[in-house]
C-alpha cells in the first residue's frame, strides 16, 4: 500500500493540497447550545461541504472508525505514554456517561462509522465496562468492536467482555522479559498480562488477539526473536509500532525510533516472511506471515512510512472532546451540545463539521512539529 512512490510522493503531493485547498483551519468552539453555536457563514465559502451523505472530511476521506477512551485513568504508568506521576485525573462529572457513549455511537454508525474500538487510559479500569460493551454491540450497523488493554484484568474480565459481543482485542505489550516490563510500566506484572492474554484464547469469538509493542530503539532488538518466536508458538498477530512524539515525559527523539522496516529485516534473518496482501487501504499495518504457516507479524510504520492518506479514523475523549488525528491540537465539545439538550441532528452537525476539517496529516517529519494537544493517555491509543 505504501511502496516507494507512496513514501517519496505523498509529502510532496499532500502540501500541495494543503496549499491549494485554503481552508479556514480554526478550531470549532461552542456555545452551551449547538444550535447558537454553529454560524451559518461557518463552512459555507467551501462548495464541497456537504451536509448530508457519509461521513467524509474535506480531503475527501471517509472516516469509518472511531475510538472511544473511556477513561483518563490507568493501572500502569509507561514511560512513553505517561508521567510517572503528577498526572490530575479528570473530574468524574466531565466524564460521558455509557449512555452519552452510547447515544454518540448510535449516531456516528448512523452517518459511517463501521468500527469502534474502546480505549484508555486503560479501559478496564472504568467499572463495569462490558455493559458498556453489550449496550455497543447491540447497535445495528456497527460491524466491528475492538478493545486496546494493558491486559491486566483480562484474567477476570476476557469471558463477560466476549459474551457482551467484543469482537478483537488488542494488548499493548512491548517486552516479553519481566526485569523490562517493569520497567518499562513502572509495573511487575507481565505474568499476569500473559494469562489474561491466554484466557482471550478461551473465547473464539474474540478474534483476533493482537499484541502491540512499542519499538523503541535501543530496547526492543533484543526482544525481536522472543515476539516471533511467540508469534509462532500462539495465535497472537504480533505487531510492533513506531515510537511516536505522543508520550506523556516528552522524551521522544527521532534517533530513538526502530524502524519496523529494521525489525523486519532483522526477523527475516530469523524465519522467512511472506507479505500479506492489503484489502482495506485504511490498514495500518503491514502484516507478514511466517512462510512456513506459523503464524503472523505485522509492523504499524506512522514515523518511516506515514499511513495518513488513508485515515479513517476520529477519535473520542473521556471527556467528550472529539481529535480528529493523533496529533491534533485542537478539538471540538460534543459534551456541552449534547448536555445542553442538543437534538441527534445537531450533534450530528457539530460531529460533521468537525470530521470536516480533519487533518491531513502529521507533521512528525516536518520541520516545526508541534505536539499534541495531549498525551497517549489522555486521548486513547
Ligand atoms: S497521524 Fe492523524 S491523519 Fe495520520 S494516520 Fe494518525 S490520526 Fe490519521
């Protein structure tokens, strides 16, 4: 999907875009009512605007995904993703209820959205999440529901989350050594995390499990063979993400980011890999086989190889802010609309016109790069 003409062109053919498109590129704020909030004049200089038909932002991408962080809060504090402390929690009354999740949910997969995935903080810190799961899963059109977990109450909670109607799970785990997982989330745990993923494999329903591990230069070549090697031996597609700037210490600097094209090469030396063909071109990772029918490992490239150009995604905040990018510095408040009374039409406005001015892409690899608004953990992975 993203072969050399990809990489090499589309920085130059996206700022061109950017360049001829114009677009007024300030952020949406609200008033207590969406209604008094959305100026006629607002979005109406731009012909293409539409405000019916699927959700679709001004690039002409179709945002089919969303990801909803159920909580600011975690069990772990990564060292990439969160201070180890000094952190202030959301006030609980800022937090959307599952009944607003629900409702926002309802009216997303109404204009598009296809695929929604919980994430944190660590989503099953927040208490009773599989009512969450089961009031989701229950609303027609939505085709697939995902959860991104730390996995440590997998062990108790893998059986109620499949029976509420959770379709894949994902477990962000970036080293299989014990002495480095503790360090690495400031946690000793990662026995625990390894039977909560052995009890997914209980529920087949629950498929795929997918493990995630950060690759950061100078940790992770070491722990190259014990993934394939577990890639093989479970029925985990194993996938390794590029470090990005999005950690909580700010302590991300280029050199510091291991390439997945490196790790492939390096596991390739290990066990020939066969490429998987790309059917959705909103994948983020590029996945290989094992030739010999062992198993599966995929590399998510954001920093070497950017998958922008054919985002799907938007995502939603505990506290009911949509970003539509990673790397978003500013957001739009769908709390205020929908506490202050607004009907599903409107907040389906306020969502559309946010969608609308989704970025292009990130600047990670430009020179003035400015970070996100928030950290990992704030936003959801
Ligand atoms: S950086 Fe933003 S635009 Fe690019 S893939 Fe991530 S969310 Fe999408």
């Amino acid at each position: 999907m993203f072969g050399t003409f990809g990489t090499v062109f589309a920085p130059i053919l996206v700022s061109s875009m950017e360049r001829d498109r114009k677009l007024p590129l300030i952020p949406l704020t609200f008033a207590p009512r969406a209604t008094a909030a959305l100026d006629p004049d607002d979005l109406f200089d731009d012909p293409t605007y539409s405000t019916d038909g699927p959700l679709s932002d001004q690039w002409g991408r179709r945002v089919k995904s969303l990801r909803i962080s159920v909580t600011d809060r975690c069990n772990f504090r990564c060292v990439y993703c969160m201070p180890e402390e000094g952190l202030d929690w959301l006030p609980k009354d800022k937090i959307l209820s599952y009944e607003e999740l629900a409702r926002l949910t309802r009216i997303l997969v109404g204009m598009g959205v296809e695929n929604v995935r919980l994430t944190g903080g660590e989503p099953l810190v927040r208490r009773d999440l599989p009512v969450l799961v089961r009031m989701l899963s229950g609303i027609p059109g939505l085709r697939s529901l995902s959860l991104t977990t730390n996995g440590y109450f997998l062990k108790e909670l893998a059986g109620d989350l499949a029976a509420a109607g959770l379709t894949r799970i994902n477990v962000s785990l970036d080293t299989l050594q014990r002495d480095k997982f503790h360090e690495i989330t400031r946690r000793d745990c990662l026995e625990r995390v390894l039977e909560g993923l052995a009890e997914c494999e209980r529920y087949p329903s629950l498929r795929p499990i997918k493990v995630n591990a950060v690759a950061v230069r100078g940790f992770t070549e070491e722990e190259i063979p014990a993934f394939a090697a577990l890639a093989r031996r479970k029925p985990y597609l194993v996938r390794f993400i590029e470090y990005m700037p999005i950690d909580g210490d700010a302590a991300w600097t280029r050199d510091r980011v291991l390439t997945g094209g490196e790790i492939l090469g390096e596991m390739r030396k290990l066990y020939p890999l066969e490429a998987i063909p790309v059917d959705d071109p909103a994948q983020t990772s590029r996945d290989f086989r094992f030739a010999d029918g062992a198993g599966t490992v995929g590399f998510i490239n954001p920093v070497s190889e950017p998958f922008c150009e054919a985002c799907d995604r938007i995502r939603l905040t505990a506290d009911g802010q949509i970003r539509t990018c990673l790397f978003s510095v500013t957001e739009t408040d769908v709390r205020g609309p929908m506490r202050a009374g607004a009907d599903d039409a409107e907040v389906a406005e306020v969502l559309r016109r946010a969608v609308w001015r989704k970025e292009l892409k990130h600047h990670i690899n430009d020179p003035g790069f400015v970070r996100a608004s928030r950290s990992m953990s704030q936003i959801g992975g």
